[in-house]
C-alpha cells in the first residue's frame, strides 16, 4: 500500500530535481507500481505526473521515450515493433499484465534498477543511452 504525508507536485523538471534535492528520502511518484507494494508512510513523495515527460517518438533518427511513458505506451509505439526486431517491445510485453503496463513507467522501472527487470537488459542490448538531469 502507498502512504504518504505530502505531496510536492513541481511543474518543472527543473523544480522536480531542487525537490529532490531538499527532500532526500522522497521518492518520486511515476506510475507508483513498485511502491505500492511496501509497508512504507512516506513523509512526501515527488508527483512527476505534471513534467511533460510522457511521450514515446521517433526524432532525428533515434526513438526518445520519456521517463513518464508507461510500458503499455511503449508495446503500441508501432515503430518500436520492427526495430531491432521488436526487442525493445518484447522486452515489456510479458511483464503482468495490461493494467499493470497501463501504470507501470519507463522511468520508474529503469530507475528502481530491480534484478528481475525485463526492461534493462532490452535497452542494454539495443546501446540505448539513458538521460537524466544533472547526470
């Protein structure tokens, strides 16, 4: 179950980073999948829903996917289907089910780093290269 005290929802990725920052032990909420599933009262989490980061597209000939876009949008990314033969798509395909990839982010499951991912080692074996803010 998800508890928390407060919610700081930053309209910038900017504001989100100094959020951070000033609030150490808040995590920042994306699709929320991973940390529904502790005990934890959280004295506030970081809402992301606001930052403007969901979107999966192809631009200058490379796929960008943001951090809020969930797995669901990246299976349905039809250009993703025939790169690489589909790796990437595969790669979220299997995870649960549809309502868990409708919620579940990119960000959120490239960031939680879980051993068990399917994610990581499909953007592993395609060279992708992962952006974050302030490195």
């Amino acid at each position: 179950m998800l508890a928390f005290m407060k919610v700081l929802q930053p309209k910038t990725v900017e504001e989100a980073y100094e959020l951070a920052v000033k609030n150490k032990t808040a995590p920042m909420l994306a699709g929320g999948c991973w940390l529904r599933l502790g005990r934890r009262t959280w004295p506030a989490v970081i809402d992301m829903a606001s930052l403007d980061l969901c979107y999966v597209r192809e631009e200058n000939n490379e796929f960008v996917i943001g951090a809020m876009a969930t797995q669901g949008d990246v299976e349905r990314f039809e250009p993703l289907q025939q790169f690489c033969g589909g790796a990437i798509v595969k790669g979220v395909k299997e995870i649960l089910g549809i309502q868990f990839r409708n919620t579940a982010t990119m960000g959120g499951s490239v960031a939680s780093r879980f051993g068990f991912s399917d994610i990581i080692p499909a953007l592993m074996a395609v060279h992708a290269d992962i952006v974050t803010f302030k490195g």
